[in-house]
C-alpha cells in the first residue's frame, strides 16, 4: 500500500519542494499549514496526491486530527522567528511545537518521523574544518533562533531514546528554485542581484559556509525516511565554500555581475551589525545582522561533511554553482530581480 505523510510547514521553501518530490514518487501527502497561510507555493499540485489540512503544531489535537490515516510524519514546521526576536516568540514553536508534533505521532502509532534540525545546531569553528554528527554545540550565547534548533533537536532525540521511530536531518544553507517568502540567505542573494553595480558587498576576513540545493535536501528526506536509522542525525549538506571566494568567484559566476567584493574586519563588522540592530529597533523590523550573528556564525567557519548521510542513505549535492544559478533564474522567473539581470556565463539547468 502506498504510504500516506503528513508534512509540517508544507508551504515552506522546503516543505513544499518536498510534496512535490514526493508527488513525483508517487506518494500521497497531507499538507499541514495554519489557517490563513500564504498557500501559493502548493498550487498546481494534484489534489488526489495532496490533501489539505489546517491546523498549528501548538496545539497538539489539530496535529493529532490531521494524522488519520497517515503512515509517516515530516515535521519541518517551527514557526517564523527572524533573528533578533525575543526568546518567547522562538523557543515557544521550536521547542513546543515538536514536542506537541511527537506527542500526536506517538498516540497515532506513526511508523517513522524525519525531524527537520539544522546543520547550525553543530555550532562553528575558528578555523576551516568540517565537522560531522559528533561535534558538539558550542554557541550556547547564539541567537535564540539557533539554540531554539538545538533544544528542538534535543526533545526530538530523547523521544527516539524512548522508543519513537525518530530520524533528524540537519540541512546547511538552503537556496534554489521555490525561495518564495524569500528566506534570509535568499534575502542576501537578491540585494545582490538588485544592488547598482556601484555598490560593493564587505565581508569579514574570514569566515565560511555550506550552501545546498534545496530540492537535494528534499531527496534527502525522503532517504531518511526509507534508510534512516532511528535516533540518528544526518547532515544534509552542498559544498563548504570560503566567504572570499563564494563573494568573489561563484557570485558573479551564476549571476553575470562582476565581482563586488571588499574586505571588513570583525571589529567593524560588529559594530555596524550593532547599529543595524538599534536601527532595527526603532523601525520594529528584523535587522540585516546582529552582533550575535557576526561572533558566532559569520566571522567563524560552518563548514560540514555529509559523509555520513552519503554513505547510509545513498544522499548526494549538486555543485553550489548549479544551486546559486538555479536560485537566480528561479527568482527572475517570479520577477524578484528589477534591474533585468540574467547570468551571462553560466548554462542554467532546468529548475
């Protein structure tokens, strides 16, 4: 019999490219989002593959409800919290919302739950080594968005300790085709694409991250769940890319704007993420950085190996230049790019 999910956030960059591999399979879904959610990233999907449920994963009933007759569970759902908001309004749907989720899954008998972390919750390094499941959390002052992750992660593993068929994934920077809110990595990518040619980006001079397609992330989800073992983490990551030389060479190679590129120590970076963040305050929105950001995560490496979910779930990457274009073409496609950029010296896959 086909198995039946339901897939939390579904109308999230992730959660939605996920239906729609899972669609592909074959596979029937149940999308759950909240009433009143933007549902454009769902449209077009058949409607005898996907059935539309309402609810909010802190309020365990509606989870529970929407689980009749599902076999499997993809909690990727944690609520929106943009970096620099209070503690509260970040802990309360990370942390209880996978509790509420896991509780409704245990009284439905689910035969297994794939929990949607991130590589973030691995912390950083000072110095560019990728780390793997083992390494340890070190960023224990970090935005409350990113201990919200980690605790989240933890709740999920001590229900696989007591017997929940429990897999967690740990995906690194996603980008790629379906960015529609857009998120705050795609954010950086557009002001990229939409700055004068004039302007110039400043980055730290060190500091390095893994960006991954998001449609192999969803490939791997779906690995997690046919060969995950149970209790374990899984990085689901691209290529571990120097801020140099992704500035300075991969930016410009996919998007077919010359390379913009001038260097910032720590020092200044963090003080003009402070003024970013006093900004931020008077407008009532979500600053660019914080000073948080710029100790724990942009001046520092987050490099990763996907070693491990390569050789257990059979996972694979596409290169970030063929992610980055895809995101490209994908958002002049929708109109989010104004100034009529087109990458000039990149063939561009189909998305």
């Amino acid at each position: 019999m086909t198995p039946r999910a339901l897939i939390t956030g579904a109308n999230g960059f992730l959660g939605s490219r996920l239906i729609r591999l899972l669609v592909t399979r074959g596979e029937r879904v149940k999308a759950f989002v909240r009433a009143g959610s933007n549902l454009s990233a769902l449209r077009g999907l058949p409607e005898q593959q996907v059935e539309l449920c309402m609810g909010d994963i802190l309020s365990g009933h509606t989870v529970y409800r929407a689980l009749a007759g599902c076999d499997r569970v993809y909690h990727l759902a944690a609520g929106y919290s943009p970096y620099g908001s209070d503690a509260r309004r970040v802990f309360e749907p990370a942390i209880v919302g996978t509790e509420e989720v896991l509780h409704a899954a245990r009284q439905r008998d689910i035969e297994k739950i794939v929990i949607t972390s991130s590589a973030a919750t691995l912390g950083s390094t000072a110095h560019a080594v990728a780390m793997d499941e083992g390494h340890d959390f070190n960023l224990p002052r970090a935005e409350p968005a990113l201990v919200a992750k980690h605790r989240a992660e933890a709740v999920a593993l001590d229900h696989a300790r007591r017997g929940l068929p429990v897999v967690v994934v740990n995906p690194t920077v996603i980008s790629g085709p379906g960015d529609w809110r857009p998120t705050p990595s795609g954010g950086v990518l557009l002001r990229y694409l939409n700055w004068p040619t004039s302007r110039r980006l400043r980055i730290p001079v060190t500091g390095g991250l893994n960006i991954v397609d998001v449609d192999d992330v969803a490939a791997g989800h779906q690995l997690a769940m046919t060969k995950g073992r149970i209790g374990e983490r899984y990085i689901l990551g691209g290529e571990n890319l120097d801020l140099h030389d992704l500035v300075q060479g991969l930016l410009p190679e996919a998007t077919g704007l010359s390379p913009a590129l001038s260097t910032v120590s720590p020092s200044r970076l963090m003080w003009t993420s402070r003024m970013l963040e006093a900004s931020a305050r008077l407008r009532g929105t979500a600053p660019l950085t914080t000073a948080r950001m710029v100790r724990d995560q942009i001046c520092r490496y987050m490099w990763v190996s996907s070693a491990k979910a390569e050789r257990e779930l059979g996972y694979t990457h596409r290169s970030a230049l063929e992610t980055l274009a895809r995101g490209v073409r994908w958002y002049k496609e929708q109109g989010y790019v104004s100034n009529g950029v087109l990458p000039r010296n990149v063939a561009l896959p189909a998305v």
